[in-house]
C-alpha cells in the first residue's frame, strides 16, 4: 500500500489492522485513511486482483472441504474437525486482511469532491 503522494508505505499492516489510521470512524468505514508519512487524506480505490484470486481459490477449498468432511469426520472424529476448520477459518481471515493491505490500490482523496 503506497502513498501516491510521497511514494512510500502508507500504513502499516498492525496499523492498518487495528487502528483508524489518522481518520475518523465515518471515513475509515468509507475506506479513507491518512499517510503515516505525509499525512495526505487517501481512499482504498481498489483492491489488486491477487486479493480476489486468494478469495476465490479460499471458497473453492471450503467447498471442497465440505464435499470430503464426512469421510474425515469418520477418520478423525468430529473434534479434530472441528479444530481444524476454526485454524482454517483463522488463517483465511489473515491472509485476506494482509492481502487487503498489501494490494490496496491508494487514491489521494480530493477535497473539492468531498465537500
């Protein structure tokens, strides 16, 4: 995630991830936050196309998942499942949050169309 203004890293993945990066709570829900280095308003414009490849290739494996979890709820019982598709779960929620931050395409927001 790249400033367009200064051409450095506008936020970083802990700050993107738990804080409201400079803005306040309206903005940063209409994707909007501020460069950490420059302090330039900035709206997530877009998101690259590995974030919805990851996406896609996530839901194929869930389905594929639930196509073959009777035989390995049978094989392993339904504990061991169960873990396993909570760590599953986890692990698809970062690595959608990190490809979120990592290929947001950034847009400087123009003052004039805001107000």
């Amino acid at each position: 995630m790249k400033c367009p203004s200064c051409n450095q890293l506008a936020s970083t993945l802990i700050r993107n991830s738990f804080s409201l990066q400079g803005v306040t709570f309206y903005q940063s829900v209409k994707g909007q936050l501020k460069c950490q280095n420059c302090g330039v308003l900035l709206r997530n414009a877009k998101f690259g196309k590995q974030v919805w490849l990851g996406l896609a290739a996530f839901v194929v494996m869930m389905v594929l998942m639930m196509l073959f979890s009777d035989p390995l709820r049978k094989s392993l019982g339904m504990g061991a499942v169960l873990i396993y598709w909570i760590v599953l779960l986890l692990m698809a929620v970062f690595v959608f949050a990190y490809g979120q931050w990592k290929y947001a395409m950034l847009e400087i927001v123009d003052k004039i169309k805001e107000t």
